[in-house]
C-alpha cells in the first residue's frame, strides 16, 4: 500500500511541476519569433500575411502579452508566499536553458578569444 502511495504522490507531483512548466516552455517558444520580427529589421521578409503599418504594434502587444502571462504563471497561486509554497518553475526553465545554451556560449566565446 506505501508504494502506491508514493508513486500515486509523485504522479501528482509530477504532474503539478510538469504542467505550468510547459505553459512558460511553449510561451517562450512563441514569443521568440516576435521578438526577431521587432529587433532584425534588415532580415524580415514578408509574407502573404504581413499586416503592413499594425504589424509592429500587432507583434510588440503579442510580445507584452506573452511575457505577462509567463510572469503570472512564475507566480504561486496564493499570496503568502513561503519557500514552501513558492513557484520554481521559472528556475527550472531558466536552468534548462543554460544548460541547453551553455555549449553555445562556450564555442562563441573560445572561437572570438582565439
């Protein structure tokens, strides 16, 4: 009985820390495009769904949205927050994105240094 316990807790676990996790992944994923769309000008090719003179406006409120919603979903759900309580999943995310990133970073580095 103690290890369907367990297992049946750490399913729950699993799925409370795996949830709002993909949320913040996916929403980084989506926000990535409408950031170069706004910083790399010189780049951007238009396609057959450009918007023309709202296309800046239409992606920076996308960005703003996007971020806004990553931020509230950082945060736990109460409003006493104890180390208990508090939502670490932005820490996992960031973590696993410089861990992803850190070859990246390291062959820039060495390949401008040498």
């Amino acid at each position: 009985m103690g290890v369907f316990r367990s297992s049946f807790v750490g399913s729950l676990l699993l799925r409370a820390v795996s949830s709002p996790l993909n949320v913040i992944v996916s929403l980084l994923v989506m926000a990535l495009p409408d950031c170069l769309r706004l910083t790399a000008e010189s780049r951007f090719v238009p396609d057959p769904f450009y918007l023309g003179v709202i296309s800046k406006p239409t992606q920076a409120f996308a960005l703003m949205t996007q971020v806004h919603m990553i931020i509230m979903e950082a945060f736990p759900t109460s409003s006493a927050w104890t180390a208990a309580n508090f939502n670490y999943k932005w820490v996992v995310t960031l973590g696993t994105i410089m861990v992803d990133a850190s070859p990246v970073i390291a062959f820039t580095f060495l390949r401008a240094i040498c």
